[in-house]
C-alpha cells in the first residue's frame, strides 16, 4: 500500500510554500517555495509540485489538499485581496486529480499552526502571564497584513481569521499624522495595511523622501520602486541609509501599536505570534525596544498588556504548519 500523503500550501501574494507531508508519521516528505509572479495559476504551482522528482520518489498517494490563502474565503472559494488569483477548490481538485481540496484563510491557518513550533521555531520578546486555555493572536505584515486568531473550546483551540489589517489607521505622533494625510491623499480610506506591510514601509521611505525634501541618490530610489520593502530594509539596516533608517523606525513603532490593540482587543493572555515575511527580516529592529515601547503605551491599561506573552516566529512557518494539521483532520 503506498503512503498517504497531504498536499499543503501557503498561498501569499508574493510565494506559494507547498508540502508533502505523510498522513502516518506527519514527516514532510517534499517542501518548495515558489515566485507567484512566474507562474499563470495556483493550479501550474501545485501540478509542478507534485510530480517533482523527491514526491515522485516518495512513491505516495495524495489523498486530500489543504490550501492557506491570503484572502477571505468560504472553504470553496477565494479571491485573493493582493494577487489577482481566483481559486476554486472544486477545479482544482479536478485538475490535481485530488478527491478533495480545502481553502482556509492564511492566518486562520497559521493560528493553528503555531501549536506546532518548536522552542527553537521562536524568540520571547514579551514573557507576560501566560494562562493556558486563553485566546492566541497571529500578526503577519508581509505583502499585505494579516491578523488570525483562536479562541479555546473542550475539543481543543478553534481559528477564526479576520479582516483586522483593514482596520483605519490611528496615527500617535505628529508625523505619523502627516504619514496618514500623505496615504489619504493617495487612496481615500487608509487601513493599517497601507502602513504595516512591504507596500507600505516603502510609502514611509517614499513620504519621508518628501517630507524632508532629500535629495537620494537616483539608485536607491530605483532599487525602491523596483524591490520595495526589501531595498529599504537593506539599506536601513545593511547600508545605514538615514532615510531608510528612520522609514523602518516609523514602521517597527506603528507594528508595536497595532499589536498593542490587537492585545487589548483579545486579551490574548495565549500569546501574540509576530509572523510574517517582513517580521523574520526585521527581527533585531523588533527586538530593539521600540516595539516594546509602542505596545506598552495604552495609557491607564498599559499594565494589563503588559501581561500579553509575546513572540516573534524565527522558524517555520506557521500558515504551512497549520493547512497541514487541517488536512491531516480531513484524511484521517
């Protein structure tokens, strides 16, 4: 009899991280990371996948497929918020030759999934008053911003996602104030997402850029325009580039209040999760104290946050971990 196997994804606007992972021992068999922006469909990603030469090697059978989306879905369906992919789980099941597929929300997945790191998988920034049974959050800046959660029930932890990253945004110092006025002149509405994600730190440069009516060298801005984020990431913390410097300060305290509410908000005395491709790059700017300072600072319940367990995710990736566990469920 050959090895049942779940394929697993982690659909993001930017990659598709897929896994092969064995019903009977919950080992991963075959992991790859794949650029969205070379491939047509999600289908041509999971259709490579699974005839690449190790899940050929593995000689298994996939017996069901999970898939974490970036974007609301109804388990059916999902039309991603920042890529513009439509994914039905019913065609793809017939196109992977699958005999089901299931679509959760990215985040809704990852707060599942981070019952699954390891010590090592996560560095403590916040050790607080952990109670076992309480509600956990997941936070994940990437290329847009995504909040999960889940709440404790008798048969274990249920998940839920939510659309807090489009929340408005709450400036708390003048020039964030003049951060909001620069995006509202842009787009209208101005959501935390247009501020605490990879689109959105490369606005803060592009603001401050403005704002201080610096002169930067023609390279950096392309290098901007082209890579975003991660070009003002490297500059800010590889290049010391003023500007790039204090974009990444901007965004790493507006991270830190975001967070805050989110604590107050759930009270998740569980543990908020710091996730996300932008979080594992920025890790030391995180750990330096401002964060920290910007969590800390809710006024008359500052204290009681201050109880929230905090935790920066280091090792895998809790959105995979997560669409895993769920189609374990569904195939055992």
């Amino acid at each position: 009899m050959s090895e049942r196997l779940i394929l697993a994804a982690d659909v993001g606007a930017t990659h598709t991280r897929v896994l092969a992972e064995s019903v009977a021992t919950q080992q991963a068999v075959h992991e790859h990371v794949y650029e969205n922006a070379q491939w047509v469909s999600l289908a041509e990603i999971l259709g490579e996948f699974m005839t690449d030469a190790p899940v050929r090697a593995a000689k298994g059978e996939f017996v069901t497929g999970s898939l974490a989306v970036a974007g609301a879905t109804d388990g059916l369906y999902c039309r991603m918020t920042n890529r513009p992919w439509e994914i039905d789980s019913r065609d793809l099941a017939k196109r992977l030759s699958l005999p089901s597929v299931r679509l959760i929300n990215d985040l809704q997945a990852a707060a599942y999934g981070v019952a699954r790191l390891a010590p090592a998988d996560i560095v403590r920034l916040q050790a607080g008053k952990p109670v076992a049974g309480a509600p956990r959050v997941v936070l994940a800046p990437g290329s847009g911003l995504g909040v999960g959660y889940a709440v404790s029930q008798p048969a274990g932890y249920l998940a839920h996602a939510s659309e807090a990253g489009h929340m408005d945004f709450a400036p708390n110092d003048e020039v964030q104030s003049e951060l909001l006025a620069h995006l509202r002149g842009r787009f209208g509405h101005v959501s935390w997402e247009r501020v605490l994600s990879g689109p959105g730190l490369a606005s803060i440069f592009e603001f401050l850029v403005i704002r201080r009516g610096a002169t930067v060298a023609a390279d950096i801005v392309q290098d901007v325009e082209r890579r975003g984020a991660v070009a003002v990431t490297e500059a800010a913390l590889k290049g010391g580039h003023v500007l790039a410097r204090s974009a990444l300060s901007i965004f790493v305290g507006v991270y830190g209040a975001f967070a805050g509410n989110l604590a107050l908000t759930f009270l998740p005395r569980g543990g908020i999760y710091l996730a996300g491709s932008i979080t594992g790059a920025i890790v030391d700017a995180v750990r330096d104290g401002q964060f920290m300072q910007a969590f800390g600072a809710k006024g008359r319940f500052g204290d009681l946050i201050g109880q929230i367990p905090i935790h920066l995710v280091t090792g895998k990736n809790p959105n995979l971990l997560g669409a895993a566990m769920i189609g374990r469920h569904f195939a055992s």
